[in-house]
C-alpha cells in the first residue's frame, strides 16, 4: 500500500527543472564573476581603454586639437628627421638590448648553476631590478661624466691609459711670440733659423707653472753657458720666466729653470737625423753631426693635451651608453627567469649526453639550447615589449645637447607633447605608432603562454 502511494505522489508531481536550475546557476556564476571582475574592469577602461580611444580621436587633430586634419599627422611623423632618429634607435634597441640581454641571462644561468655560492650570485645580479629607472638613470649619468674626477668609467679609463702612456708633462708649454720659436700646424715647434755644428741654442717656453715643474727641474743658467764642441750642438729647453718678476725674454735668468724630459730633434731636408731628451736643466746635445745646417724641432708629443677618457654621452656613443645601464638593471631578471627554466630540464637527457662522449659546449648547443627555446623566446619577447616603451633612463641620462641622438620614441612622444613642441596632435600620433608596434610582441606573449598552459 505504501508503494503505490509514493508512486501516486510522483506522478501527480511535476518533473524537476534540473535544466532550467543548471542555467541559473550558470548564470547566477556569471553574475558573481562579473561583479568580482567588475573593480577591475573599470580600472581597465579608465586607464587603458579610454586613454588608447582618445589618443587616436586627438592624433586626427592639429596641435590646438580644434581642426580636424586626418592622417596629416601620421604623415608629418615620417617626415620630421627627429622622429625618424627616434624610429631608428628605437630599432636598434629592440634588436640590441634583448639579444645581449637573453645570451647574458643564458651564459649566466648556466655558469651559476656550476659555483657553489649561487643563490648568493643571483641575489647580487637581481638587486639592480629593486633600482627605480629614476634612481639608475642618476646613478650612471655620474658614473659617464667625461670628468675622471666624478664619473668612475673615465677615472678607471684613464688610470689604465696612464699606466701605459703617462702623456706630456707639458701640455700647456708655448713659445713666446718673435723668440725664435714657430709653431707648425700639427702643433710641434721649431727654430726659425738654421744651427750647425759648434753652436748652442736656448729654446724658451712659458705658459707653464712653477709649482707644475717636475720635481728634478734644475736651473738652467749653467747649461746655457756650456759651449759645444766642433761636431756638436749644444742646447737648452728652459722655462722663459722669472719667478717674482724681473728677467729679460730670450734671455737664461739665473732664477729660471731647465725642462727636463723634453724631446728635441734635429732635423736637415726634411728628415729627423737625431733625437734626444733634455736632461734635469734642460740641457740638450748632438754629436756626431755632418757639416751642414739643422733645424732643431721640439715633437708636439712635448705639448700633447692629457688623455681626459672617453666622451660616453657624447653624439657617437650615448646609445650604447645607455643600453649599457639598461643591461645592468635587466640581467637578474633574465638570468633569474632562464634559470627557473633550466632547473626543470630533464637530467637524464644531459647526463646521457655526457655518457655518449658529449662534451660541455655540445650538451648546451644541442641539448640546453633547443630544450629552452620557449623560456628563450618568451624572455626575448617580453624585453622586446618592455624596451620599445624605455622612457626613463634616455631622458635622464642623455644630456641635453644629445637628447636628439638618442631620443626613442618613447622620449619623442613626451617631448612633442609636453616637452616644448606643445603639439599633442602629433605626440598622440607618436602614442598610437608605438601601440601598434607593442602589440603584435604583446598577442604573440599571450599565445606562447597559453600553448605552454595547455
């Protein structure tokens, strides 16, 4: 009796909407998703969508943004020789500074898994990312200052050059105007009249300092009065200036002192027939010498300009310069991100290899290299996207008579707009150009991930 009631009752009640449920749920799902994403979704448009809209609407305006001139911008862009310059190095970053970037993050991945003190190494390579750009783009405008005195790549330029080639210590020496002395265009001197054999000559230059004498300088009076022999020229290279006055020009004072390490030549037909060096007085001799008439000629080696480094900000070499500070911040990230990839390569693969006979420089080309193409690519791909928007360190790093030659378009965009063109017609032209370029790096990113994910 009990069966046929519950069997009664479920035929007089209606069937269960399990579909109709499973749809409100569903939809009650999307709901919750919604709102959930919705803070998001607005922070999206406010501060993506938006600005992206109206920098097209703005980049079909005029600078007042008042007429409406279409494509005239888009086409001013590759007429103007500074924007193409931006387009140009913007190039040369994005083939320069990912290529050296992910080979260095490679290199290094590798080595460190091989020394003892590794999460160490990478600790110090990753600490230039807790570096703003700001705070970078200072620290390596000091470190290329063409003053060894403040920037360290010149001091340390210099310092190795010197310890080669110490320079002239007499960069400031000239002679005094009608003394006997003419100056050629290559900056050496020489005597306006003829020597020969049997004569002495004095040499007088000013122009340099007393306290600047070296430390053996001796006085030059004595040298001076020495006569020369038969088959000999004698002389003296003397500093043409009486400490507290007095003195007569072209004349050895007794108070005045010899240059020593001077190089003085004599040279007849053209032809330098002898060399020698100035002794601690200044003093000089030839012997040994043919009849005839000599010119005596101090080399412009005398009178070279010491060796201040290298010009780093300087037109030629300001983009590399800059790179340069980019690689230091962006090799932990790279090193960081190619070694999470290395340390899930199957080891039974290398070590099979090393079975084999493989040595090590053919396990990383064959086995490493193919195996992280993908963390490779992705690493590439997304310093590609992160240099084409580089901002920060040329605009602070790049002085103001160069920012032209290393302007990206990055700088471009901002110096059109804000940094005195006041044309932001056309910077809004420049915003989209960079967009379009982003973007195809971008939709590749996106997919590589969602390969890997699947």
């Amino acid at each position: 009796m009990t069966t046929t009631v519950v069997k009664e009752a479920r035929r007089s009640s209606p069937a269960r909407p399990d579909g109709a449920r499973a749809r409100r749920s569903r939809r009650r799902g999307r709901v919750i998703a919604l709102l959930f994403a919705l803070p998001a979704l607005l922070l999206l448009g406010a501060l993506v969508v938006y600005p992206v809209l109206f920098s097209v609407g703005r980049s079909l305006f005029d600078a007042s943004g008042d007429t409406f001139v279409g494509g005239e911008n888009y086409a001013e862009m590759f007429r103007d020789p500074t924007t193409l310059k931006a387009i140009r190095n913007t190039a040369i970053w994005v083939v320069v500074a990912p290529t050296l970037l992910t080979g260095l993050g490679l290199i290094l991945a590798v080595l460190v898994e091989k020394i003892r003190w590794a999460t160490a190494f990478k600790l110090l390579l990753f600490m230039p990312m807790a570096v703003s750009f700001l705070a970078a783009g200072i620290i390596f405008r000091l470190a290329y200052d063409e003053d060894p005195d403040k920037g360290v790549l010149n001091a340390a330029a210099v310092s190795i050059h010197d310890a080669f080639d110490e320079g002239s210590e007499y960069p400031t020496a000239r002679a005094r105007d009608g003394q006997g002395l003419n100056q050629q265009k290559d900056g050496s001197y020489v005597t306006g009249s003829q020597v020969s054999p049997g004569s002495t000559t004095a040499l007088g230059l000013v122009g340099v300092a007393p306290k600047d004498l070296p430390g053996d300088a001796e006085p030059a009076k004595e040298a001076a009065a020495r006569e020369a022999g038969a088959d000999e020229v004698r002389g003296v290279v003397y500093l043409d200036f009486t400490p507290g006055g007095g003195g007569k020009p072209g004349v050895v004072d007794s108070r005045e002192s010899g240059l020593p390490g001077m190089k003085v030549e004599a040279v007849q037909g053209g032809k330098t027939v002898a060399s020698t060096t100035t002794a601690a007085d200044g003093s000089f001799r030839f012997t040994g010498l043919k009849d005839g008439s000599y010119t005596l000629k101090l080399p412009k080696d005398n009178f070279e300009q010491p060796y201040d480094g290298i010009s780093w900000l300087g037109p030629t070499l300001v983009t590399p310069a800059i790179i340069g500070a980019y690689l230091w911040i962006w090799t932990g990230f790279a090193m960081v991100l190619i070694g999470a990839g290395l340390s899930t390569l199957p080891r039974d693969a290398l070590e099979a290899a090393r079975m084999d006979g493989a040595n090590e420089w053919q396990i990383f080309r064959k086995i490493t290299v193919p195996l992280l193409a993908p963390v490779l690519t992705v690493v590439f791909v997304t310093l590609v996207i992160n240099v084409m928007k580089v901002f920060d360190l040329v605009y602070i790093i790049a002085p103001g008579p160069v920012q032209e030659d290393a302007t990206v378009l990055a700088t471009q965009m901002w110096l059109v707009s804000f940094g005195g063109g006041n044309n932001q017609g056309l910077g809004s032209a420049l915003g989209v150009l960079l967009l379009l370029l982003v973007i195809p790096a971008m939709v590749f990113n996106v997919r590589r991930f969602r390969r890997s994910q699947r």
